[in-house]
C-alpha cells in the first residue's frame, strides 16, 4: 500500500542529437559540444518522508543503491550543501528503472537531478536553481541539463548549458544491441583512434529540418570509434534507416541508437521492424522544455501528492 505521503517524480531521458569531442583538456576531460533533447521514456522516483536514515531502493536489481547510485550521492552532496552533519536522513527514495543503463540515455543523471529537485523541497534547500545545478555539476556533467531540459546547447563538459528553441516534435525509436558501453571506454578508444574518430559513415552525416530555414546536421564523433569495436551499433543505424527514420545516430557513448520519425505509424512500424532485426526496441517521443521543468518545479512548489 501507497503511503500517503508519498510523491512522485519523472526522470526524463535524453538524446544527443550532435555530440563534437575535442582532444583531452590538461584536466584528462574532453570538451564538448552537444545538443541535448529530452524523451518522454523516463524512470519514476517514489520519494516518501519518513523518520532514520536516508534509503534508496530499486526495482531493478541490477541497479546499485550505495553511493555508486547517483541519486544516493545527490542525497549526500545536498545534505552536506545544507551544511548537515552526519548522513542522510528524513526520506527514502524507491526508484523505477525504465531508461536502460549504459546506453547514452542518461538514465543516471536524470535520476540524480529529480532526486536533487525533491530533496531540495523537503529538506528546504533556500539556494538558487543555478546552486542545484552547481551541486548537479559535482555528480556529473549531465546532470545540470536535467534540470533544464528541452532542446538545449552544452559546452565544455555539457555542464555550460544554453537553452534553445524546443524543436517541433519527432517520435523516436531506440534500437539497443543488448549490452552497454562504458563512458571511459568510448572516449579512450576515441583517443586511441585519433583521426579516425571523425564518425562511422564517411560523407556528410542526417540531417533534419530543426528550426523554421535551418537544418541541423546529426553527428556524434564517438560513434565510429564504439562501432569500430561494436559493429552491432552500426547494424542498429541501418537497420532504423531502413525502417524509415528520417535520421538515425548512436545517442552519448552508446549503446542506443535512436532513430527520428514524423509520424506515429510509421515509428510503430519501425520499431517493430528494429525488434524483428534482433535489437531491443523502445518506441517514444520528444518531449518540450516546459514538459520537462513542470516536473521539477510543480514538484518543488506542490505539497505531497495523496494516493
């Protein structure tokens, strides 16, 4: 049974429609630039004040709950941030997982930025939103666009963020090949790749209609060097082209790939000709701005919600 006081909240994933990466900056970071879109596909936080310490658990059991969750180290920076002694207390935290992990979707991040907006308002964190982002930033360079969301341009590590226009909406199938891949592992065998790590597909990449005249052109440059090891990623590309997508590209460091339609049907058609090809597939859409920041702040400015 539901307890009463429990909320919930949605954590978005998202796509990288371009992702350029530099050569290593003196800190060992790439700089980045990257245009980040959120999906509806999300995972749901059940957040439930209660009395003792700081708890999180998981529907999945593959999903760590100590501090390599990065809703549990969100939990511990904004206690510390509220200048708290000890550990964690007041709230637990039960997490759905629908986002897959390891696949460039975010899926961690977006974990920690809902976890970071509920626990904001029951702890009564007073900061800023840029002081969450800030405290976001420290758990990873994606978890500040979370609190954004929408179409958005990053920079630097994608924590130098800069809202766009919402693009019109797509709906979108993911294609996965089964397994994951490691950030450090992509951007390592981009390294070692050197001038090769200029895309899987040689030519100019897709390209789609974004903004009223403009076009934007889809390329990720860790694409080739993930393929290079992981011809299924290649695979996932081709065979979303042939089920129709307007576009199609491997999202972060993989290993989704998502694939951009116009139209309802035709996403439905795709993802089942994805799944007949041999790939796990996950029919969504993208979704807007104002949809992904009404979860953070209807939430952060809402009483719990009853069940």
């Amino acid at each position: 049974m539901t307890d009463r006081r429990t909320s919930r909240i949605r954590a978005h994933a998202k796509i990288n429609l371009t992702l350029r990466v530099g050569a290593p900056r003196a800190d060992g970071f790439h700089p980045l630039q990257t245009v980040f879109q959120s999906l509806a596909l999300h995972d749901t936080l059940e957040v439930t004040p209660r009395r003792g310490l700081f708890e999180l658990t998981c529907d999945d059991p593959a999903v760590p709950v100590d501090d390599r969750n990065l809703v549990t180290r969100a939990a511990h920076a904004l206690w510390s941030a509220l200048g708290r002694a000890g550990e964690p207390r007041g709230v637990a935290i039960h997490l759905t997982k629908h986002i897959p992990m390891q696949a460039g979707l975010g899926g961690g991040s977006s974990d920690a930025a809902s976890a970071l907006s509920a626990l904001a308002r029951l702890w009564r964190f007073r900061g800023s939103a840029a002081d969450l982002a800030d405290i976001g930033s420290r758990l990873g360079s994606d978890v500040p666009y979370f609190l954004v969301g929408g179409t958005a341009l990053g920079l630097s590590r994608g924590e130098d963020l800069y809202p766009l226009e919402d693009l019109p909406p797509w709906f979108v199938v993911l294609a996965l090949p089964g397994f994951g891949v490691a950030t450090a592992d992509a951007y390592r065998w981009f390294d070692t790749d050197g001038p090769l790590a200029t895309g899987a597909r040689q030519g100019a990449g897709p390209a789609i209609a974004a903004w009223p005249g403009c076009r934007l052109a889809l390329v990720n440059d860790l694409e080739g060097p993930v393929t290079r090891r992981h011809p299924e990623i290649g695979a996932a590309t081709r065979a979303l082209e042939s089920a129709g997508a307007d576009a199609a590209l491997m999202t972060g460091s993989g290993s989704a790939v998502f694939g951009l339609f116009s139209k309802a049907r035709a996403a439905g058609l795709g993802a089942r000709a994805v799944a007949e090809a041999g790939f796990v597939a996950f029919a969504t859409r993208t979704v807007d701005r104002r949809t992904c920041q009404r979860v953070h702040f209807s939430f952060a400015s809402a009483s719990p919600r009853h069940a």
